[in-house]
C-alpha cells in the first residue's frame, strides 16, 4: 500500500511530506483549495507525461516520492522489476520517484524516473502503476472502465485456473509451429526434388573425395614443370650419351692413363683423381636420368588432370563451397530426398500431436467458458443488489461474455468479457465510459467493487468525488461501501461528502493560503476535534455553527 507521498515545486505545493495508513482515508477540502494537485502529483510519479505547467512559478526543479510497502511484493511487480533489472530487497520499500527540470528557452521539460535509486525508464513506472494504484475520477479512463481488464477480473471472480490454460495453449500453439515448419520443409524439399536428383546424379558420376583437389593440383603443378624443363633434360642427357660424350671422353682417357700410371708416382695420382671424377660424372649421369624420370610427362594423363579439376570446381562454384565440402554436400541432398519420402509419417504423427493438443486446449478453454457465464450471472445480480442505495435504481448491469472467432484465443481462453450498463429503462446496453455520467460512473464501479469483493486489483484505490450530485442516504451509502471496500487494503477517497469524510479512519484536508503574491497549498491530517470541524464545515459551509458540530458529531459517532 502507499505509505507515503512527498512533493517538492509542484505547482501551488511548495513542500509536503504525506504519511498513510491502510483502510480509509479521506481527503476533503474547499473547492480550488488543490485536492487535484495531489492526484497530478501522484499520477506523475506513476508515469504520466510531464508537463511543465506542473513546476511551481519560479522554479526550474521539481520532484515527487511514492513510497509502498507490501508484506511480500506481488508476483507481477516482481516480474516487472526482473525483467527491467532493477532489484528490490526483500522487506525493501517500493520507492518511486519522479524529477522534472525546467528547459531553458524554449527546451522542452525533461523528466527522469527512479525505483530505489536506480534510474529507469518512465515506461516502467507506468508498468508498474496498474498493480499500484487503481484511480476512478470523473473522467478517468483506466481501472474498471478499460474493457481491456474486465476479462481479467471475471476469472479472479471465478477463481479460474489461468496458468493451466495458458500453458496448454503454449504447448498447442507449439505444436502447431512445429506442425507448420515441418510441412513447409517437406513441400519445400518437394518442390526442389527434381532439382535435388539432379545434383546428385551429377555429384555422383563425379565422386568427388576430401583431399582429391589438393592432390590432383599438385601432380598437375609437377608436370607442368617437368614440360618446361624437357628442353634442358634432354640436352644434358645428350651430353652424357654416344662414344663422343665427356663421360666416354673421360672414360677413355682413364683407361689410358691405366696403362702408364706406374711410370711415375704422379701419373697414379692423375689416374685416382681420373677414377673419381668417372665415378662422380656416372652419378651425375643416374641422378639424372632419375629426374628425367620423374619430370617426364604424359600430355594425356596432365589433360586428364586438368578437366578432373575443373569439373570439381566447377561443382565447387555450382553449389557454393569448396571441393572437400562436395562429399557431405552429397549426403546433405540425399538426406533431403529421405526427407521427402519419410515426411508424410512425420506430418502424421505431428498433426496427431497438434490435435490432441488443440482439444485439450478446447476443453479446458470451454469449461472456463461455462464458468464464466455462470459467474457473470453472479456477478451481474449481486451489482444490482448494490445499485438502488447507491441511486441508480433504474440502471441495469450486464456482464457480456462473448465467444471469439478463433484466430483471436489466446492463453486467456476463448471469450471477451466487458462490463455493460443502461442507465434509464428501455435504454441499450452499453460501455461503461460511454454511458454514464461522472458521478454515475463513480457510483457504478463502486458497486462493481463491492461486488467482487475486491478480487485482486492495485494495492492502493483512489475515489476521486466518487459523491458529486447526491446527500443525504445516498451518500451514507457510498460512504458505508467505501469503508467495507477498504476493511481489507488500502482505499483513498477525495469528497465533498460530510457523510462520506465521517467513515474515513484518517482525515486530512487540504488548503490554499496566501501570502502576498504567493500561493501556496498544504495538507494536514486531522485529530478527533480537527476532523469534527472540517465535518461541520462541510455540513454548514463558510459559518460553523453548534447545530453542525453536533451533527458532525453525531456522523462521527455512527460511521
């Protein structure tokens, strides 16, 4: 619940530092004395737009505090603060704040938004205003009048299993996703199979190998070197070869250096260095004839060469990768046509899946459905029993439960919901905010709340002159009601209503003073005697008389 509210500059407010309490608080004040600042005030903080005719004349700085404090945070305020990254320790205070600084010239007013400390985005506080404060004016157009939440509050009404059917139809839709991938795979592989056959039939004449094309490119770069060097090899084998060549020449002239070589000790050293030199030119001469051997090439086996890898990089190209990545290409394919032939067994086994899934789905949707129009007749009685003391004896209350075609379920079910009312006999059904007039509406989801008896909602409800137009006992009632409302929360109520200020537990009342040319507006909360007099003020206006604080009085003690 808001526990407390301070405000720095905003318009006639200079300084004011709120406390609250849970139950009934009640709010009064002349007209004009700034009950609306309050609510300005508060709705800034929960992330309404900045305005700069909020800053108080003459000052560039203005700020506004919430704070709440819940026994454990709700769950869906949780979620909100982990999804945005913004942590709160348990026992922690909520603490909301809103800064404004005037521009300069004509620059527009900035804002920045806090929750404990931490800068965030205003989008966040305004997230978080709906699970905070819940506020009905004469013109509001959130809480119970948007249509958008009434589904919501039917199925609390109900105490309908939401999650349950939520994850079925998470576990249907799933079904159905896998459903639609897999069908649109197989047709897609479908309509590419002649093209697929294709490709294989081509990949298969070709059987391309991992390490194939490194290969080939080297026994290619290897003949084509040996044809650049035939030339040379051929010369120099030629040089070696017939009776005329230096090696026979040397040959020859050993064998006749042999024959005189013990005439002289020098001509033996002739005839040994001769002897080397034929053994060295004959390894020449072997080394050689290696070499031409393994540079010879055969022009057929290098043309051979050269087609092979053009063909595999041709493919290469075709299908967008390289040689070595050709194999799994070719089991890639082939897997695609196993696909085609094997989908019609995984298309029926899916569609099994997504069938069963869609009735249970159905089935839990269906009985949440029946729930529904059952507790709408519950509901719809029981706003009428709430409506004649309230003033509205001639107003009818439906509550509309219509199917939705299907491509509009959802985790929620199968239905719309919205609150609908006629205010005079005869009159058609209609939305809330279109039919009634402010007070009516006020009126009208005051009853809608006792009704429900407060299923679920923000922590914190504001009734903002929730009695304009009505006295006496109708205005006893909307006082009584409120008091019951807020006997298990939090409940702030802005009136004009003596009747209504004499059930609140907390009292404050607001006023405008003046100083000169300075306006300022306060706040106080009441004591016993102080609330007797503000009660005996509204009862006999600008004169207090003893006949209205006796009367005053005697609210009191009856509320």
């Amino acid at each position: 619940m808001l526990t407390s509210l301070s405000i720095r500059n905003i318009v006639l407010i200079e300084a004011l530092d709120l406390a609250f309490h849970g139950g009934l608080g009640v709010l009064t004040g002349e007209t004009g004395a700034g009950k609306s600042i309050l609510l300005d005030a508060l709705g800034l903080v929960l992330g309404d737009r900045a305005d700069g005719g909020l800053l108080r004349a003459g000052e560039q700085q203005a700020s506004v505090t919430a704070t709440f404090e819940f026994d454990a945070l709700p769950r869906p305020i949780r979620d909100i603060l982990a999804d945005a990254e913004v942590s709160v320790e348990p026992g922690e205070p909520l603490i909301l704040r809103r800064r404004l600084r005037g521009g300069e010239g004509d620059s527009p007013i900035s804002s920045k938004a806090f929750v404990n400390d931490q800068p965030v985005g205003v989008a966040l506080l305004r997230d978080l205003a709906g699970y905070l404060v819940e506020l009905h004016g004469q013109h509001d157009d959130r809480g119970l009048v948007n249509a958008r939440g009434h589904r919501a509050l039917l199925d609390r009404f109900v105490g309908s299993d939401l999650p349950a059917l939520a994850e079925a139809w998470e576990r249907w839709q799933a079904a159905e996703g896998a459903l639609s991938e897999a069908r649109e795979a197989i047709a897609q592989a479908a309509a590419d199979r002649d093209l697929l056959l294709a490709h294989l039939a081509e990949l298969t004449a070709l059987e391309p190998q991992v390490g194939e094309e490194e290969d080939l490119a080297g026994a290619r770069a290897a003949m084509q070197k040996g044809e650049r060097l035939s030339g040379d090899l051929a010369e120099l084998q030629q040089l070696w070869a017939g009776s005329d060549s230096a090696l026979a020449s040397l040959r020859s002239a050993a064998r006749r250096l042999d024959r005189i070589a013990a005439e002289h000790p020098m001509l033996g050293e002739a005839l040994a260095s001769l002897d080397r030199a034929v053994i060295e030119a004959g390894e020449a001469e072997e080394r050689l004839a290696r070499a031409a051997e393994a540079l010879a090439h055969d022009p057929a086996e290098l043309d051979r060469i050269e087609t092979r890898l053009f063909d595999l990089r041709a493919a290469a190209r075709k299908h967008s990768c390289t040689a070595d990545e050709l194999p799994d290409r070719m089991r890639a394919m082939r897997g695609q046509l196993d696909a085609i032939e094997g989908g019609e067994a995984e298309i029926a086994a899916l569609e099994r899946k997504a069938r069963d899934l869609g009735l249970d789905y159905r089935a839990r949707a269906e009985a949440l459905s029946v729930a529904r129009a059952e507790a709408a007749r519950r509901l719809d009685n029981a706003v009428a029993g709430e409506l004649p003391p309230l003033k509205l004896d001639a107003a009818r209350f439906r509550t509309a439960v219509v199917r939705l075609p299907e491509e509009r379920w959802g985790p929620g079910g199968v239905d719309l919901v919205e609150f609908l009312i006629a205010t005079n006999p005869g009159a058609d059904f209609a939305p809330l905010a279109k039919i009634a007039s402010g007070g009516e509406l006020s009126r009208f989801i005051l009853a809608l709340k006792v009704a429900l008896a407060e299923q679920g909602g923000a922590a914190t409800v504001i009734f903002d002159e929730i009695d304009r137009g009505v006295g006496g006992a109708v205005a006893s009632a909307i006082g009584e009601r409120l008091a019951r409302l807020a006997g298990g929360g939090q409940l702030l109520a802005v009136t004009h209503s003596p009747q209504v200020a004499a059930r609140g537990g907390t009292h404050y009342v607001i006023a405008k003073s003046s100083e000169g040319i300075v306006t300022r507006t306060s706040v106080h909360l009441l004591d016993a005697a102080g609330r007797q007099e503000e009660i005996a003020r509204m009862l006999s206006g600008a004169e207090v008389t003893d006949e209205a604080r006796a009367q005053a009085e005697r609210l009191l003690e009856g509320a």
